[in-house]
C-alpha cells in the first residue's frame, strides 16, 4: 500500500465530516461524481453516495478509495436531508413501530428465543441488534425477514422459530 491517496490517509473521523453532505468527488482519470455521502467505508476508503432523482428513485455509486482525488463539500445538507438518507434503506415497515414497540417486540423476542434455550446477547450501538449463538443477527423490527446469518441452516431454523413466535396466539 505504498501510494496511498491523500484521501485513504485520511482518518475515519475526518470522513465522518463528509457525511450527509452534498460532494463532488474527482477520481482517477478526471471522472466526476456528486452526490450526498451516505457512508465510506473506513477499510477500503470507498465512498458511497446517493443520488435522489425526481421520480423519487435512488441511485447508488461507491467510488473505490484509491481512485479518489479530491472530494468537495458542494451542499451541508441539514437535519431534514439526513433523516431522508437515514431513511433510504430502511425497511418500510421498520417505519411504523414507536420506540417503544420496538423495545416491547425485542425483549419478547428476547425473552422466547431464551425460553427455547436459545443463547441471545444484544449489540451494535444503541443493542438493537439481536445476535442469536454469535452466527446470526436480528434487527428491527424483529421479523423473519430481519434475520440474517451466513448459515443457511441456522437461519431458516430460526426464521422458522420467529414466525412461530409472531403467529396469533
């Protein structure tokens, strides 16, 4: 990795400034990217941005680190922008649930997975993810189609469980 751009030199915190803001991105070979940084990625450098199109629709561009040249904040975006990207890929129904109902769907969840001798830890920062035998993670709203694990096994054993768990009683 010995020519590293100036931009992979950069540390995650000084990339965490260009998110949720509007940027021109000139990479290799003079090309030009703008868009709204939705994350980069601390490993590879890699920028992911976003762009809103008037239909509504999303498109999706990562810029690999190493092409990056120079990136130039074009738009701060505010507190409305942020939410709308924040948004961008969350499930439609993850929308509907309070906090609250999130918390009350965990803990039961929790609590049955449990019951069933099942071994479950919280994570991630604010320990909404479940994280069921350390192989799979369950995020909100804690549904089957919330699950994810690279076991396919382990993973339809416990979607399985969790449609069990969610069917009216």
């Amino acid at each position: 990795m010995g020519n590293m751009s100036e931009w992979q030199r950069k540390s995650p915190l000084e990339w965490q400034t260009y998110v949720n803001k509007e940027v021109k991105v000139t990479a290799a070979e003079k090309h030009e990217y703008k868009g709204w940084v939705l994350t980069i990625d601390p490993v590879s450098a890699n920028v992911v941005l976003v762009k809103l199109m008037e239909d509504g629709k999303v498109c999706v561009s990562v810029i690999l680190g190493h092409a990056v040249q120079k990136v130039e904040i074009v738009n701060e975006g505010d507190d409305e922008m942020k939410e709308r990207l924040a948004h961008l890929f969350m499930p439609e129904e993850s929308r509907v649930y309070g906090h609250e109902e999130l918390e009350k769907r965990k803990s039961s969840l929790k609590t049955w997975l449990e019951t069933n001798h099942i071994p479950v830890t919280e994570q991630g920062e604010s320990q909404r993810t479940l994280c069921v035998a350390g192989v799979l993670t369950i995020d909100p709203p804690y549904g089957p189609e919330d699950c994810s694990s690279s076991n396919e096994i382990i993973l339809s054993r416990v979607q399985s469980l969790i449609e069990g768990h969610l069917a009216p009683q």
